[in-house]
C-alpha cells in the first residue's frame, strides 16, 4: 500500500510539474509577443527613414543626372553664342561706323546750311573773281617756272573775258576801294595775254 502511494505522490508531482512548464512556457510566448509588439513601433519608425533617406539618395541621383544632361546643351549654347559673337561685333562696329559717318555728313551740311545764311551774292561774285584771276595766270604759263606746262591760251582767255564781264556788273554797285585790285590784275592779265600772243612772245 505504501507503494501504491508513493506511486501516485510520484505522478502528482510530475504532474505539477508538467503543468508548471507548461504555464511557463505560455507565460513566455506571450511575454515574447508582447515585446515583438513593443518592439514593432520602432521597427516601423527605422524603415520609414530608410525610406526616406532612399528616396532623398534617389531624388538627388535623378538631379545630377539632369544636370549632366543639361550640360552639353549649355555648352553648346555657349559656343554657337561665341561663334556668333565675332560677326555681331563685327555688325556693331560697321553700324557705329555707318551713324558715326551719318552724322558727320549731317554736321557738314548744317554747317553748309549755316554759311549759305550768312553768305550773300556779293560775297560769291568777288570770291569766284579772284578764282578767275588765280585760274587766267595759271592758263597763262605765269610764272613759267611754276605754271609753264598748264599753258592753256584759250582757256586763258575766257577766264579774262569772265573776269571782266564781272568786274562789268558790279560798276556803280560797289565801292571803289574794292574794284580797284581786281582792274589792276584784269590790265595786267590782258597785257601777258597779248605779248604771249605775238610771234616769239
């Protein structure tokens, strides 16, 4: 009989101790569920920013890759621009040019404009005389040391002939003090004229 209870003692504490391993062993997988649960949020958190720092790695890889792109193309912007460069300079300095000598020919012309105001009949009847009586002297050959090889004596003589026709229209019209030169050089003119005339002169 004491064998028999020995025997049941023996299992009842196997028994007990079975059932306490197998609390145990619940107690510990859901302790483990719990710090698998506790330990998600983090996890979640780390993945989400390598996410994001994978897309910034992405986005910035596709940026340099544009930009490499967009390189050739600026810099063969940049070359036809120099290319260009020489004939638009070229263009701009023949147009500065072209004003430069617009105006000039403009300034000539007022200053024409401002003469021909001041200028009157008179001035350009003793001023075409003195260009008749320079001009009769060189057509003479006088000096022959000078003007010997423009000897023209016909062109000599209608030079003569218009200064005198001139002198002719200002008679009575102006001063004497101002013909008087000018009879002077139209005597001297048709004396060289006629000696230069004669056989041997």
């Amino acid at each position: 009989m004491s064998d028999k209870k020995e025997r049941d003692e023996a299992q009842a504490s196997a028994e007990e101790e079975g059932g306490g391993t197998a609390r145990r062993r619940k107690s510990e997988a859901k302790g483990g569920k719990e710090g698998d649960a506790a330990k998600s949020p983090g996890k979640a958190a780390g993945k989400a920013a390598g996410t994001r720092k994978k897309k910034a790695a992405t986005a910035e890889e596709s940026a340099e890759r544009r930009k490499a792109a967009e390189k050739p193309a600026e810099e063969a912007a940049e070359q036809r621009e120099e290319a260009a460069s020489p004939e638009t300079k070229a263009g701009e300095d023949t147009g500065a040019a072209r004003e430069e000598k617009e105006l000039s020919e403009e300034e000539l012309r007022r200053l024409i404009e401002e003469q021909m105001e001041k200028i009157t009949v008179r001035d350009v009847v003793f001023q075409m005389m003195a260009n008749l009586a320079s001009l009769a002297y060189q057509k003479l050959g006088l000096p022959e040391s000078v003007n010997l090889k423009y000897r023209d004596f016909s062109q000599a003589r209608m030079a003569i002939d218009a200064l005198k026709g001139l002198l002719t229209s200002l008679e009575g019209k102006e001063e004497e003090s101002r013909l008087s030169p000018f009879r002077g050089t139209l005597a001297n003119l048709q004396m060289n004229y006629v000696r230069l005339m004669k056989p041997g002169g």
